[in-house]
C-alpha cells in the first residue's frame, strides 16, 4: 500500500526531530523535503500549497532501536492516515479512512484489516521498555 500507518510507540511520543534540534536546523531539513516534493505530497501525489513535513521511522524491536528513515512532505489528508491515533481522538477517522481506500484502492475491510495490524505493532512495540534513537540519515546535513 501507497499510504499506511505508522502508530509511534507511546513511550517515543514527543519525542521528534522539532524537539531535538535546533528551530532552524529543523526548518532546513523540512524545506529540503518540501524542494524534493515539488508542490506535491509524496504518498498520494496531489499538489498542494501546503505541505506538512513528515518523520519516517523504523522500529528494531529486538534491539530497542527507532531508526530515523526519512523526511518527507506530506498533505494534510495523508498525514492525518499515517497519524491515526491522533485522528481519531480529534473526531476524523471518517474522512482518514476515505482518504487511505481511494489513496490504496482498496475496501473498508482492508482498511480494517490494515488498522488491526498497526495496532498490533504498536502494541508490541509498546512492550520495549526503552528506544535508543538512531540519527544516522541526518549526517547528510552535517
């Protein structure tokens, strides 16, 4: 799938490249994604005036580390998706799911299905009592 979740470990929540580095370190690094995006989100493909910039992590559960994958520029549509747990709390998981079927092209049982997974990695992921954070893809900035 084009578009999927990626529900944080609650115990990295808050814990992002914004807080982490300095306002204009971060502003440097989400204004290189915006460049690479070229006006449009780079999961769905719709242009956009504007663009929310977005962390990728992976998660090593086996040896406790989140991994820092990418940054990329994002709409607000799919952001939304990727954050789901957010959403719903703040009464849009409606128009979420609608956007992930018609990004993905798939059913509501695959939506389903899909949440049901990433719930259940978060869950596991939850069981690590501490990430260690890797940094590595910033050194291309350094």
């Amino acid at each position: 799938m084009k578009l999927n979740f990626e529900l944080v470990p609650d115990s990295c929540w808050y814990s992002n490249l914004r807080s982490l580095l300095s306002p204009a370190q971060w502003d440097f690094i989400r204004r290189e994604a915006y460049s690479r995006a070229g006006g449009k989100c780079m999961i769905c493909g719709a242009p956009t005036a504007r663009l929310e910039a977005h962390e990728q992590w992976s998660y090593d559960e086996e040896k406790c580390i989140q991994k820092l994958e990418n940054v990329v520029a994002v709409c607000k549509s799919c952001h939304e998706v990727i954050h789901i747990g957010r959403t719903q709390l703040t009464g849009g998981e409606a128009r979420a799911s609608g956007h992930f079927m018609k990004v993905n092209n798939c059913s509501y049982s695959e939506y389903r299905k899909a949440l049901g997974e990433a719930n259940a990695a978060h869950r596991r992921r939850n069981l690590v009592p501490e990430w260690k954070l890797d940094l590595g893809w910033l050194k291309k900035f350094l």
